[in-house]
C-alpha cells in the first residue's frame, strides 16, 4: 500500500506544478471593447480633424498632437494648452457594456508644474454616464498630487482622496512631463467600482447608486493660465474599456506561497527516490 501511494502522490504534484506554472504564463491580456489612442487622427483641433470629426465635442485650442517621443503610446496625444479660458474635450464611447463587468484605463500627463496653476479650474479628467461623473481627477495646485473624487450616490457629497492608502504610504504625485495611468474597474452587477493609480491601489472598492446603465464619457477640462511656464499643457492618451483587468496580473501572495510548497514537496520526493536508487 505504502508503495503504491507514493507513485500517486508523485502524479499528482507532478500535474499541480504544471497546472500552476501554466497559470503564471496564461496570457491575461484584456480585450479592447473601445477606445481611443488618436494616432489615426490628423494634427490639429480635435473636434474637426479627420477621425475627431462627430466623435469628440473640443474647443478650438484642444489639439491632437505628435511630437517626438512624446505620446504614451503610437505616436499621436490630445494636448490641451495655455488659455485664459477653459478649454475641453469630450467623448461619448459606443459599445461599452451595460452588464457585467469591465475596465476603464487611460494616461494622463502633466506638461506643468503645480506652481503654473491657479486655486480655479484645475485641470481635470471626468468620468461619468453622461450625466453624472463618477469619479473625477483633478491636478491640484497647492501641491503636485492629484485628488481622486468619487460621488458614491447621485447627489450625494463627493469623497476625496489626496494621499494612497496607509499600505501604500506615499502621496497621489503626478511628475512633470511623466505619463501616469488611471484604471477603473467597473462591476454594473454589482454597482461597485475601483481605482487604480499607476497599478496601485486607490480604493479597492466603494458602492455606487442612482446612475444610469453603464459610464461611457469622458469629459476633459482644463484652464492652465497662460501666464504658466512656456509650453505647459495637459495632455492624454490611451483611452480604453476592456472586457477584463487590463494591469499586469500578479499572483497572490496564497499562490506563490502554493507554488513554492509544491515546489519542495517534488524536491523532496526526487531525492528520496534517489536515495533509494
């Protein structure tokens, strides 16, 4: 009996190692359901350029734009510059499910520096179903961190946040001329969400009410007085909703913990067999 099980409990890690190692090198790349990255558009407003046109409602000095080694991702970025009135941009995306859950990313950047701003129409990026924004980001200009509002409730109080969660332990920064991306995780079955900062935790979850069936706008705002630093502007790119989590999987610390007992237990039953050879 004692001979036979062992060949059995051999198999069997043999297939629980394989298993688990087939699931780290699963390919867990998100569906794209829409989106937008704007390389496909020519320069200029963004409202009028071929692609823009009947897609996004811009001002006149919202701009699609392709300076070198600049865009997140492809070659082209909406930049949204110097005014001395606010400017803005905006989408309504088709497709986007109204069941389900899904995913929403998009990067930011700061072409400025918090002190090029003013305490009156920070630049910002809401999110919301058309009538109600649910989360929106703001640039703050008494310091360089963005504030993260979310309205649980249609016409309730707005939650701000301006610093990560105690696990994290470092302010919501945004670096000039750096890239920062944003994902939010939306579960309509549920009506819950989650934020996301640069891959790292914002809120895990909070619960949201009086909203319509599904978030599908996007509306950008911005007032960087043209008094600020030559050049400055907001820009933005890679905009997409995707059918599962769009960041980089990482395996639970269970998992790893798994993994590494599975990995010992074969050592161990390798050597004994030696030792017995």
């Amino acid at each position: 009996m004692k001979t036979h099980r062992q060949p059995n409990l051999r198999r069997a890690v043999v297939v629980a190692f394989f298993a688990l190692t087939a699931a780290f090198a699963h390919d867990s790349r998100a569906a794209l359901i829409a989106g937008d990255n704007f390389d496909t558009y020519e320069n200029g407003r963004l409202q009028t350029v071929s692609g823009g046109t009947s897609v996004w409602t811009s001002s006149t000095t919202t701009l699609v734009a392709s300076a070198t080694g600049v865009a997140h991702s492809g070659t082209k970025y909406v930049e949204l510059g110097t005014t001395a009135a606010e400017i803005s941009a905006s989408r309504t995306f088709s497709g986007v499910p109204v069941t389900g859950t899904y995913w929403v990313q998009f990067s930011v950047q700061a072409n400025f520096t918090n002190t090029d701003l003013n305490s009156t129409n920070r630049p910002q990026i809401r999110f919301g179903d058309g009538t109600n924004n649910i989360v929106t980001i703001l640039f703050r200009d008494d310091l360089d961190v963005f504030r993260v509002a979310y309205v649980p409730t249609v016409g309730d109080a707005t939650t701000n946040i301006d610093t990560r969660t105690a696990s994290i332990g470092t302010d919501i920064k945004y670096t000039d001329n750096q890239w920062h991306t944003f994902t939010f995780g939306i579960d309509l079955t549920n009506q819950t969400a989650s934020i996301y900062l640069d891959g790292q935790t914002v809120i895990s979850s909070f619960t949201f009410s009086g909203y319509g069936t599904t978030f599908r706008k996007f509306d950008i705002r911005s007032l960087i007085p043209t008094s600020a630093s030559d050049g400055s502007s907001l820009r933005i790119d890679s905009i997409g909703f995707y059918d599962t989590n769009p960041l980089s999987t990482v395996p639970e610390a269970s998992t790893w913990a798994a993994f590494a007992g599975l990995v010992a237990l074969a050592l161990g039953l390798f050597a004994r067999r030696h030792r017995r050879a």
